[in-house]
C-alpha cells in the first residue's frame, strides 16, 4: 500500500513540477549589458510548502525509504529550516511519518516554520547545539534524510531540475549554496556547463563537501556574497529585493536566493562574465524564511 501511493505522489509531483516550473528572462536594461543573457529557472513555483528544490532533493530518499520498507523519515534542522517544513509535507504525501530533530532547546513560541512542520504531522525533538547529532541512534522503522538532503541521493535529484530546462543553451549556471548538494547535481546534470555556487555561508570547508558529491572540475565557488552570514542580511541585499522585485516581479529570500541575485548582478557590474555569456539562475525557492523578517522591510 504504502508503495503504490508513495510513488502515486511523487509522480504528481513531478508533473506538477512540469506545470508550474517556468523560465523567465531578466531585461538586460535591468543589469546594463546588452551582450549577455540573464534566464531564472522560477523552481519556487512548484509548491508553497515544498518548493524549489527541496522537492528534488528529497525525492529519492523518499523513494528509496519506500523500497526499504520504513515508515518513518528522520531528518535534522534549525528553527526556520526550510528543509525541515518540506520534509514534514512531503513525507506525509507519501503516507510516511516525520520526525524532526531540531537544534536548540524548544522555544516558549515556535517559529512559524516549525508551527507548519508540525501542523504536517511532523514530531519535533529538540537537542542542544552542544550535544546535536545528525541522525543518532534511528530506530528500524526511521530512514535517515541528512540535513538539508546532502548525499548523493538529494544531488541526484537537484540535478533532475535541469530536466525543465535546455541546460546546453547556457554558459553558465549558478545558484546558491547551503550544503553543497544542489550545486552538485547541477554539476552532474550539466557536465558541459560552467556551474558557479554563491556559498551563503563562511563554511570554508563546503569545498571539500561538494567534492566528496560531485568530483567534477566544471564547479566555481564565489565566497565574497555573504552579505553578513547565514540568515544574516545588510541593507544593501534588503534594497536590492525590494529593486529586483519592483523590476522583475520575481520575490528572493534574504537566506539563499536574494545573495544569489544580488551576487550575479555584482559579477555583471565587474566584468566577470564575458560577452556572449547564457546565464542560468536557479530559483530555488525557500520564500517562507522571510517570514521571519519585520513586517513591511520587504515590499512583497
């Protein structure tokens, strides 16, 4: 039973994914460079809760939880983990139980992300950052997702989101970078391609990460776009959502995807690409992390 429906939902997912998924090309009056092209691969319309790729990431986990008969997904995160909300809506569309192991003792309030993980029917436990250990001691019946679907199964899904694009058509992909495992599968699916990772962290050791994913010599890293540190924002990256919502009618969030923009905006400014270029952004989704942001600092 479980089987049949898992793969039943995973498979309207992925059509939905070809329903949804779009690209869409940014006026070059918008960066002032008439000789390059500037696509994004808008992967955050494929759902509200589980969207750009954390859909992709955790489709063959869930797949192979299914095969190995478990009934339960066990993963790991922070309080407003996109990763942790995406896991608790997609597990339960396959009839799975969730289990989230949050960092940090439990608040008096719940962020609003760990309010709609459990609304999904997700357990939460929470563990100290001191004692914190990625999948500890599972159960038979738990199947481990790393945090944020780093492995070789979440790279190999991110990878299948080029799928809804012709990735020969560009010179270069970017994207932004948590763990390493999407930029991975990019690097995977599009072998021929410059793929660049705009790293939203200081992780100095991400490099190495990625490598032990995805050996592959086509992968940049840019380390210079933190823009504060993970979950951290400057006014300068604020104004720049609020310019590049007004020009584009495209939203960011201030975690991973507005970096991601500002950064490719900055690398038009310096000359970094040269004539001629294709870029591919990917829009990898993950909106709901600005809802953690004062009320009316974003126009969208």
């Amino acid at each position: 039973m479980h089987s049949k429906r898992s793969f039943d939902a995973l498979a309207w997912l992925d059509t939905m994914a070809s329903e949804k998924i779009r690209i869409e090309t940014i006026l070059n009056s918008f960066y002032d460079r008439t000789d390059i092209n500037w696509d994004i691969l808008r992967t955050d319309l494929l759902h509200p809760v589980c969207s750009g790729n954390k859909f992709f990431k955790l489709k063959y986990y869930l797949l192979d939880a299914v095969q190995k008969n478990h009934t339960t997904i066990l993963t790991s995160g922070g309080a407003w983990s996109n990763h942790i909300v995406a896991t608790a809506f997609a597990a339960r569309s396959c009839q799975l139980r969730a289990k989230g192991i949050i960092r940090g003792e439990k608040p008096l309030k719940l962020s609003q992300t760990l309010q709609e993980a459990q609304s999904l029917g997700m357990e939460l436990e929470y563990v100290s950052r001191v004692h914190f250990k990625d999948g500890e001691n599972p159960s038979p019946e738990e199947y481990i997702i790393p945090a944020g679907g780093y492995g070789q199964l979440g790279a190999r899904g991110a990878g299948d989101m080029l799928n809804h694009v012709e990735a020969a058509n560009y010179t270069h992909i970017l994207c932004a970078v948590g763990t390493g495992t999407m930029l991975a599968g990019l690097a995977q699916a599009a072998p021929n391609c410059r793929v660049i990772g705009i790293p939203v962290l200081r992780y100095e050791a991400i490099g190495e990460e990625i490598r032990q994913l995805a050996p592959q010599t086509n992968i940049t890293l840019l380390h210079e776009f933190y823009e504060g540190g993970y979950a951290k924002k400057t006014p300068q990256l604020v104004k720049f959502m609020n310019d590049f919502y007004v020009s584009t009618g495209i939203p960011t969030d201030f975690v991973y995807t507005g970096k991601l923009m500002f950064a490719i905006l900055q690398l038009i400014h310096k000359q970094y690409f040269p004539p001629g270029s294709r870029i591919l952004a990917i829009h990898s989704g993950g909106l709901q992390g600005n809802k953690s942001l004062k009320k009316g600092l974003l126009v969208f």
